[in-house]
C-alpha cells in the first residue's frame, strides 16, 4: 500500500492536462512510501481533496485547499501504479462543517461547494482508450455520527430553479443519525413522530467516484455522467469493482460524498452524509473501452449510467449492459435481451443531481461457467511467467541485515528460480532478501548457511509416472526436521496431485497431511472465472483466518483477499494455524474422481516447530505471477498479478513471518 505524507504547497491548477507523464521533480513534494509503520494513524494516505494538509498541534489534518470538480487540469497528489493499494480518507459532503448540534447548512456553506472531492490520483500507464480498475477493498466510517439535511430548494419533491412550483419551499432542517458501528446501524430520535425512534442498517459507500471527464471538460462533484461522478450508488461499497472509461492519460481518478445509507433516488437530496476512510486497489485493462461505468461483486455485474430524463439513464444502462454480455460472455444480443427482461434488477441512484442515475444487474449465477475445473488445470499447465508483473518494493523491510534464502531445485522442482517463481523471488529481493539456488540433497552444512528454505512443487521425478514418487529420502527429511528444530525456516509448497504425494513424505515429519488431489469449491470460487478449482479466501466470506501473516505488521499489509488456482488439501496439526480455511462446500477430488468432503482442511497452514517456524501452501500459483490464454477464458492472470487480490502482500507476509520479522 502506498502512503502520502504532505510536504509543502503547490498551484491548484496547471495550464492544461498533462502532455507526459509526471516526473519525480514535480512531486518531490509529497513522500511515498510502501509502508510508514511509526506516522500517527497508520493507515490514513491522503485526507483532502488536492492533498493539501499541514499537521496543527493536536495532530489532526487541516484542509487548506478544496476540490469540487472533477477536472483533467488539477494537478494530481500521489502516482500510482498498476497493481497499487491506496489507503486514503474523504470528508463528508459538507467538509465535517456540521456538528451533532444540528445546525443549517446555509449557515456553514456555500452552493456549489458541496461533495468535497479527494485526489485526483494519477494512474501510470492508464491512457485514453483504457479500462481503470478500482477494487474496493474496504469502505469503513470514520466517526459515528451522520448528517442528512432537507434543502429549500433542492431534492425531488420541492421546487427549484429548472422544475418551478408556486408552493413554498421545504423548510430546512438537520436530521443527526447516531451510528452504532458495533452493531452496525444508524439511529434517528424523531420525537415529533409517534414511533420516536427508528434503527436502520448501515450500508457505507461512495457517493461520488470516477476519471476525469472527456474532451477536457470539467465535471461539478455533484454532476455524474460517462465518468461516474457523484452517482450516488449504494454499490459502490466495500468488496466491490469498479471499471471507468479512462478520457485522459492517468486516469485521474477522485472520491468522496460518503454515505453510511441511503434508499433508491436519494429523494431529501441528502443520504446519510459521513466521512470515511478507503482502502482501493488500482489496475488497468489496456486497450478496453467501455461507455458507461460498470461494477461487479460477488453476485451481480453492473452498469451505472446516468442521464435525463430517467427513463434515458434506465434505457443507456441497459443497452451498456447488454453489450457487455455480448462481448465478454458470448451472449448472442437478442437472447440477452430475454434474458435480462427476465431477471435482471434495476437501482435508482440518484433523481435529484443535474443528471440521474440508474443501475442495471444481471446475476452472475445466470453468466456460462467457462471451463471445468479439471480442463482449466491442463491449461494452466501451459502458463507462462507474466514479464510486466510489478515487483518493486517501496521501503524493502531489509537494508542492512539481509535474510539468506535457499531455492530448491534439487528434486526435478517445476517452479525454480528462472522459471515460474521468478516473479517471487524478484519480489523478495526486492525486499531485501538475498536468495541461491540449492542444487544438491539436503544437507546439514548447506542449511546452516541459510534462513530459510524454499521448496516448491518437488517430484520424485521427471519421467511419466515418477512424479509421485517420494521427492526426498527419509535421511533428507531427518536434516530438514533438526534444522528447523533449531531455529531454521521452511516454506514448502505442494500443488494438486502429483506434488502433494512426492512432498508428503516431508509433510508428515510435522504431522501435516497431503490430499494428493483436486481441490474444488462450488460456492466460494473466483467471481471472474467461476471456476469452482480457483478458490477465494477472504475476509468477508470467513475463509480466511487471523494470523501474523494475513495482519501484517500495520493496516497497510493487512490482507483481505486472497484467490488460489486449483491444488489440493492440507490438515494441520494442533497448535497449527489455518490462514486460508476450507469452507464445509469444499470437495477432495482423488486420480480415481472420487469425491470426498474437504470441510476442516486448508490451503495455509503456519506453525512453529522447536525454535523454528513453517509455512505449508497446498497450492503454487498464487505466489506466481502467471498469464494464460483459453479458447474459453481468453486471456487471463493467475497469482500476485491478479488485480484484485492480495496475494503479493501475502507472499512477502509470510517471508516476513518466516524471517521473524512478525510474532508468532
């Protein structure tokens, strides 16, 4: 993840977009950093909307300047790159003016100056032409308060300046909702009602979030369009994805107007109006050009377009989302149509801003499984190394000591230094590991010489049919386990079926064991692909576990997210940490395509072991950076290249926690 700690002033706006990318001189002024373990907050990136902030006495941020368009001519506060984590924050739609005390909002503000915006935040390789990708990893409040407020002339039911009533406008008030975040609701005290007071479930999202707009125009906050703007979807909340047309190169993407809730339409001209605190993870699709913003989660894909009248944002989010069917999931146009007619869902965001806003649905239960497991595991077998794949390290955990690792490739390994797993081991030298090769059995005197040891996918040979053969001899196994019983590290990694067989002879030492097989879910497999072998360990469906490794040593390393590609089982001892849980839908396939239940099994186990420390991965791809390509598929990534995962935040966690960088 990446911090901005703000340095010294510069100019709103420059003269223009930018004819070439940014370069280090002009933003010298801001420092980033992959990590910043000891600034107050952690986590907290950039507050502010043009990233101008100065630390007062009590520690907290100060804006000193406000953004309220979204515009190619601001000058942007933090470069990202592709494959980035952004922890950043916004204000509420009213900059934090109003406080518990219910005051007007005419009292404190003036139209337009409303929906602060934050960033805009410049994308490296993002060009007109692109898809920007924006993952929501987290969308959290950050007080426990809420304002919404009733405007004289402005929301759907009272006159304004293009839709004239003779009657009197709304007078105006301010409701405060007081959040119980525990619990997770907002509660409103309306003592003129006779119910006195009502609780209703919090739902934070973004209000506002999109690109510069097109053809150098300048957006107001409150006006969305084919760049997204303040669209008011209360999709656009945590775990979701996000695409944007990209208009101008960088992207420049912003955010902000928080709402903790808000129903259909938006109708008062205010949801519940809250600051909040954003974790975005940042990709790019070269060469897509979408119309309208789409987003995705776990049960829908999604347009969001926006228009007057209604009924023309109703039909322009229909037609985007048909045509999205047509072009990525092989939908013949007319059966979409049916389709859609039938169990598609329609949202209103907004009917108050200068354009509305309606989101159209389809479930992706209804979307063609693209490959079966099994099919889809041949292919993988052809992947090749992803050669653009971002191993950089903003602050390498080690500068001065540096942790020796030893790289397997003494057991006929399919993953070695060169091959498959270059991308991790550039990623962990970046890091500040040094890293040799081991091209003899284990030995006492070799392992002495290192920290740790790196064994993935060993075979017990190359030949047809040798490859389940145990990998190592019991004598190597002996020096492995007394190495570690004396303080040495092991990550061994064992794919499906051959691998887990040729490594369970070393497993076993540590009581862990190996399925030797095919491990699929059908209902908490990867969104994208919905291949049931791919599975998603998370947060939010409770797959994956607390541990050192998925904490980090700060917010900015946590991990929420993590997807493997097809491997096989592993049951730990007690004392052992499962970090990536197999749920009770889990399924062992065995070479006969026997089926029995995975429940209470994992694909990551930690464990300590005399004075040493172990990781056991029932799977190798994820700490790859792999791309393929299927007659079904297409084109595809799989492990720490996947844009919406953390599995590159994982690989260097567990290194860190092997290295005793973390506690147990």
């Amino acid at each position: 993840m990446l911090t901005a700690i703000p340095d010294r002033e510069y100019s709103q706006f420059t003269k223009g977009g930018f004819d070439s990318e940014p370069n280090g001189r002009e933003y010298e002024k801001f420092v980033l950093q992959k990590e910043y373990p000891h600034f107050f907050s952690l986590y907290f990136l950039v507050w502010g909307f043009l990233g101008f902030f100065i630390f007062s006495d009590d520690s907290s941020l100060q804006a000193k300047q406000k953004n309220f368009s979204f515009d190619a001519k601001h000058k942007p506060v933090l470069i990202l790159k592709p494959g980035d984590t952004l922890v950043t924050a916004t204000l509420d739609a009213f900059g934090n003016a109003i406080s518990p005390k219910e005051q007007l909002p005419n009292e404190l503000i003036h139209l337009p100056q409303v929906n602060y915006l934050t960033g805009p935040f410049y994308v490296e390789g993002a060009m007109p032409g692109d898809t920007l990708i924006l993952h929501l990893e987290e969308v959290k409040p950050s007080r426990d308060f809420a304002v919404s407020t009733h405007l004289p002339h402005f929301g759907l039911l009272t006159g304004e300046t293009c839709t004239a009533m003779l009657i009197e406008p709304l007078p105006e008030r301010t409701y405060i909702w007081n959040m119980d975040l525990d619990k997770g609701v907002a509660i409103l005290n309306i003592p003129e009602s006779r119910i006195k007071k009502v609780e209703i479930p919090l739902q934070p999202f973004l209000g506002a979030i999109g690109v510069a707009p097109n053809f150098s125009e300048a957006g107001l906050s409150v006006t969305p369009a084919e760049h997204g703007g303040q669209m008011d979807c209360v999709e656009t909340k945590t775990g979701t994805t996000l695409y944007f047309p990209v208009f101008v190169k960088g992207a420049l993407f912003m955010l902000g107007d928080g709402h903790a809730a808000q129903g259909d339409g938006e109708i008062c001209g205010t949801g519940l109006e809250i600051p909040l605190e954003v974790t975005v993870k940042v990709n790019v699709i070269k060469g897509k050009r979408i119309i309208w913003p789409r987003f995705e989660d776990d049960e829908y894909i999604m347009v969001a377009a926006s228009t007057r009248p209604l009924i023309n944002a109703f039909r322009s989010a229909h037609v985007e989302l048909i045509n999205w069917l047509v072009e990525d999931y092989g939908y013949n146009r007319w059966d979409a149509l049916q389709l859609v007619s039938q169990v598609g869902v329609a949202r209103v965001g907004n009917v108050v801003n200068p354009e509305c806003t309606v989101v159209a649905k389809f479930p992706k239960k209804y979307l063609p499984i693209k490959m079966p497991w099994w099919q889809l595991a041949m292919w993988l077998l052809s992947q090749i190394e992803d050669t653009n794949f971002d191993a950089a390290i903003g602050a390498p955990a080690y500068t001065d000591k540096h942790p020796h690792v030893l790289f397997d490739e003494a057991h006929s390994n399919a993953h070695t230094i060169d091959g498959l797993y270059k991308p991790f081991v550039n990623l962990i030298v970046n890091d500040g590991f040094e890293i040799k090769p081991n091209k003899e059995k284990f030995n006492m005197e070799t392992l002495n010489k290192c920290d740790i040891l790196v064994i993935a996918n060993a075979r017990g040979g190359r030949e047809k049919g040798t490859g389940g053969n145990p990998a190592f001899s019991e004598e190597e196994c002996k020096t492995v386990e007394e190495w570690i019983r004396g303080g040495g590290s092991l990550l061994l990694i064992a794919d499906h079926a051959p691998y887990g067989a040729a490594a369970e002879i070393l497993s076993k030492r540590f009581s862990v064991n190996m399925s030797n097989g095919d491990t699929i879910d059908p209902s908490h497999h990867d969104p994208e692909t919905g291949e049931e072998g791919s599975i998603l360990f998370s947060r939010k469906n409770g797959l994956l576990k607390d541990h050192s490794i998925t904490r980090g040593r700060n917010p900015s390393e946590k991990i929420h997210r993590v997807l493997t590609f097809n491997g096989q089982s592993l049951k730990g001892p007690e004392g052992s940490t499962s970090f990536l849980s197999l749920a009770d839908t889990a399924i062992d396939i065995d070479s006969e395509k026997s089926k029995t239940s995975a429940a209470g099994r994992t694909q990551g186990i930690a464990l300590e072991f005399g004075k040493g420390r172990i990781v056991i991965l029932g799977e190798a791809a994820m700490l790859t950076a792999q791309i393929y390509q299927t007659p079904d598929l297409g084109f595809g990534y799989a492990g720490m290249n996947r844009y919406d995962t953390d599995n590159k935040q994982l690989a260097i966690n567990i290194m860190h926690w092997l290295s005793r960088l973390f506690p147990p």
